[in-house]
C-alpha cells in the first residue's frame, strides 16, 4: 500500500486545529460549572463562578453564532432549561445548563474545546483531513497510510456514486477497498501511496488482475499518488482485450484525479454544520451526560 520512502517524518507534520463537535462529549470539553444550593436554613450558597453570558461571535473563525430553538426537560424531582449556540462554519458550540428543584437551584455552562493535532495523527477528525488536504494535497505524505485509505475511500465513494468499504487491517486480500454496483458486480481498489518519481508499473496491474479474477469481480481500480508507466497502461488494455470470456477491467486514478471528489465530500460533510437537527441529537447527547440531581 505504502511506499517507505514517501513516509515524511511526522515530526515535521502540520499542525491543525479543530473544536471537538466530531467528540461531542461534555468531559472532552472546557467545562464550567456554576452552582448555587439551597440548604435547611434557606440560604444561597455560591459554590463557584456564574458562568459567562452567551457568546455573539465564533472565538474561532468571528462569524455569527446560530442559537438553536430553546428546549426543556422535566421530571418529579426537577426543571432542566437548555440554550445552545453553534457556530455553522468551524463546529464551535456553547451550551447553558438550569437546573431547578424544590432543593437546589443549577447551573452549568459548557464550550466546545479547541483540540490541536498533527496532521499524522490517527485520531484527526476526518473533515479536518479533508479540508486541509483539500488545499495543501501535497502534505498527503503525512497522514496515516490507514487514514489515506479513509480519504481515498470517500472521495471515490462520491465520484462512483457507491458505498465503498475499507478491508480488515490483515489486507490477506490482496486489495484494500471494495463495493458493489447498483448490478451486484464487485469493484475492488488498491491504494498506492507512493513517492512522486516511483511510478506504477506492469507488476501491480498483473498482481490487481489476478486479484480481480480471483474475487470474482469485473474491475480493479489502482489509486496512487504517483503516475503509471506506459506499460502498465498497456497491460491493463491486454486484460481486457484477450480474455473474452471474463474480461477484466483495470482503472487507473491519480490522487491529483480525486482532489475535486474530495471538495464535493468536503461540501458533503459541512452540509451536516447547517443542520440543525444533526446539532440537536448532538446536544441531547451532551446534556444526557450530565445529571445535576
């Protein structure tokens, strides 16, 4: 899958910052609390700090917050008002908590924490990875060969308008990515992430056909970072030509082919930030963590 010499060192890997709504978890976040108790002789007890008042602005890219309709839930025991603001362009959220009973009076503010990661990191959130490569394809020696399988697999997803699935990490297949047509033919995909001057040449286009014939499928993608000599151009038109009786189709793709896929799942994936319910099943979740009685 990878060449070791197109591995850059991740010492040097860009540096990308990213609010944690892909981790939508009230212990992942800056945490403030704001709690005032009644108790037996009915004097108010500031435990700490009243929290901030809702914020205009996005501290992270300026633009305006959207605040989602208010909600409420209740109980026996006691009255839980909910305010949540988001920022639809980079994910930053804000959340105010009041809790009221017959005992104690809550309160709790929440905001989204802004995470740092290496552009190498496993854990970088996939729309980060594409937004930055997006505009710096070049840096695709950084990332983790496993998560430029994650961006070749969405990227050819949207541009064959099929569901491509990633194999076990095992790879005793032989291929690294698969799907079926709207038919029930098989498509398998080998991703190549090497060097700009190693080339592909006849030996992978042999091993892919092989592959293809064995699984049963009728095509076999290569993906690469890198160009395909002529030869193996050639060898992938004989597959076709010469078996008749299951002609084997190989395709060739650049990762410079999928960049412009790869804007159209970018576009995809922060269509979900205008979506006011994704925010909503987002916050029902964060505030379901916390249980102020």
């Amino acid at each position: 899958m990878e060449d070791a010499k197109s591995r850059m060192d991740s010492k040097h890997s860009p540096v990308i910052e990213v609010y944690d709504h892909d981790e939508f978890d009230i212990f992942t976040g800056n945490v403030t609390y704001a709690t005032y108790g009644y108790y037996g002789d009915g004097s108010l007890h500031p435990i700490e700090l009243a929290p901030p008042l809702p914020s205009k602005k996005c501290p992270g890219c300026g633009r305006k917050l959207c605040r989602l309709a208010n909600r409420s839930t209740s109980s026996e025991l006691a009255v839980v008002y909910y305010i949540d603001q988001v920022c639809k362009n980079c994910g930053y959220w804000e959340q105010w908590i009041d809790c009221s009973s017959a005992s104690c009076f809550v309160k709790k503010f929440s905001v989204a924490r802004l995470r740092k990661f290496s552009l190498s990191d496993k854990e970088l959130p996939y729309r980060s990875m594409i937004r930055w490569l997006e505009k710096h394809p070049s840096d695709v020696y950084y990332i983790n060969p496993l998560r430029f399988e994650e961006v070749v697999r969405g990227a050819l997803s949207t541009a064959m308008d099929v569901e491509l699935a990633m194999t076990v990490a095992s790879r005793d297949g032989g291929y690294d990515l698969f799907a079926y047509d709207s038919q029930g033919g098989k498509i398998i995909v080998e991703v190549k992430r090497y060097a700009r001057h190693r080339k592909i040449g006849v030996r992978f286009v042999r091993h892919l056909a092989g592959v293809v014939l064995r699984e049963g499928a009728y095509k076999g993608i290569l993906v690469s970072t890198s160009d395909f000599t002529k030869f193996a151009i050639q060898e992938a038109e004989a597959f076709r030509r010469k078996i008749r009786e299951h002609p084997i189709e190989i395709e060739f793709k650049s990762f410079q082919e999928l960049l412009p896929w790869l804007a159209v799942e970018r576009v995809r994936l922060d269509s979900e930030l205008e979506n006011e319910q994704y925010w909503e099943a987002k916050f029902e979740k964060l505030g379901s963590v916390w249980l102020p009685l």
